[in-house]
C-alpha cells in the first residue's frame, strides 16, 4: 500500500509534468486530453465508473455513469480512476478496476485512488491556502472551498480532515 505523503507527492509530480495550471480547479478533461484517455458515458453501468487498458492497442478510457447529474461527483470519480491508472495500471498490459469497493469490501487499492483523486482536484499547497482564505471567526468556510476545487462538500471535508486542517 502506498502511504498518502507518496501519493501527494506523485501527483504533484504528474502535475507539473503534464504542465497542469494548480492555480484554479483542475481541468480534468485537459488531464484526460494529455494522458490521451478516452471518457465515455454509459448510464447503465451498474456503480460510478471503470477504467480499462488493453494492450492490443494500448488504448485507455474511463467510462463514468453519469453525464449531468452532479459534476462535483464526475470529477471525482474521474479523478478516481485516474488514481487506478496511475497507481495500479501501471506495468500492465491489460487493466480493469477491480469492483472491491463496489461490493462494501473497501480495499487499498480503492482507499488509494480516493487518496489519489483528492490530491489531483485539491492539491495540498493550494487546498491550505484556500482554507486560510476561508477562515471566519475560527470557523472555516466549507462551501467556497469545495467551489474553488470543484469537488463536493464530503470530499473537501475529508481532504481538510486527512490533512489535518480541520477538526
């Protein structure tokens, strides 16, 4: 399993590598453009998303259930499964996403792709910096967080939690 101080920093890594603009909410579709992943949608797919990777033409794509519902969720899913790619894709001809997660048996793998999606969307620099800027009275202001970042409230709440921002 990898620990979350190595996922950050692998990110940040990816980042600055692909040239990605931390200074407002990740782009997710330019992520996906520069890694040349394809996004599809299928609304019958019966949990969030999927990635695959086939080595007969060494293409990748993310397939995510929703289209419109909730782009916070998208994103993260997205995000999700570019941690699978990059953590547990990686060496492998052939890849799918297990589906632990999907059946209530949270798994590492599943635990570090969330790691994973929350350092893309939130990078620590710019997520405390955000906080400070959020700081009212002792009480930090989750909303405009989770607007900045384009993720959903949970999401901010866990990323400020496991960096221990918040209480």
């Amino acid at each position: 399993m990898v620990n979350r101080e190595g996922i950050s920093k692998f990110v940040s890594e990816i980042l600055e590598k692909l040239g990605i603009d931390t200074s407002q909410s990740i782009n997710i579709s330019d992520v996906l453009r520069k890694l040349d992943i394809e996004l599809k949608y299928d609304e019958s797919l019966p949990y969030d998303g999927k990635i695959e990777k086939k080595s007969d033409d060494d293409s990748v794509c993310i397939t995510i259930k929703s289209s419109s519902n909730n782009e916070a969720r998208n994103r993260f899913t997205i995000a999700h499964e570019l941690g699978h790619y990059f953590l547990h894709a990686r060496g492998k001809e052939n890849f799918t996403d297990s589906v632990f997660y999907r059946n209530l048996d949270y798994n590492d793998e599943e635990f570090e792709a969330n790691e994973f999606a929350a350092c893309l969307l939130m990078p620590e620099k710019q997520f405390r910096e955000e906080v400070e800027k959020n700081v009212e009275e002792s009480e930090v202001k989750i909303e405009p967080i989770a607007q900045r970042f384009g993720v959903s409230l949970q999401a901010t709440i866990n990323r400020g939690r496991f960096l221990n921002v918040f209480e």
